[in-house]
C-alpha cells in the first residue's frame, strides 16, 4: 500500500447568471473536491472553473459556466491509501 497526499477543498458556489439551463450543478451550493499539494487558491478555482460537463443532449458545458466559486469553506491536507 502506498499513501498518496492531496488537498481537500469544499468549494462554496453560485449558479452562473448567464447560465439558462437545468443542470444539477445549478442548483447546488458547496461542492467537495480535491487538488495535488501546492495547488494555488486561484489555481484550483480556475481549474475547477475549466473542468467540462456532459449535458444529456450532446451539449459540452465548463462547470463555471453553470456555477461560479464564490470563496473556498475549506481546504486541508489529506491522504490516502492505494494499493499502486
């Protein structure tokens, strides 16, 4: 077993006002993610911001085009076990 240490990040969010859809994401408020160590603040909300999302109808969505970070509620080392 080998531990693998990472950051855990609970983003709090905002639905995108430009975003006229009906997406999941729209309608949440915190989100739990995580980030490799020495990940910047603003790193880590643009790379959240950049990550895409399959729409049901084909539509390719950036999740902050549905939502929006609007401060981070918590962020902490963290660690795992894997069995690479």
């Amino acid at each position: 077993m080998k531990t693998i240490k990472f950051l855990n990040v609970v983003f709090n969010v905002k639905r995108n006002p430009e975003y006229k859809g009906n997406h999941e994401l729209a309608r949440t408020d915190r989100i739990h993610t995580t980030f490799p160590l020495d990940t910047t603040e603003q790193d880590m909300i643009d790379e959240f911001h950049a990550e895409l999302v399959n729409i049901s109808n084909g539509k390719r969505w950036l999740k902050g085009e549905i939502i929006q970070v609007t401060s981070i509620d918590n962020c902490f080392e963290d660690s795992a076990e894997t069995s690479a």
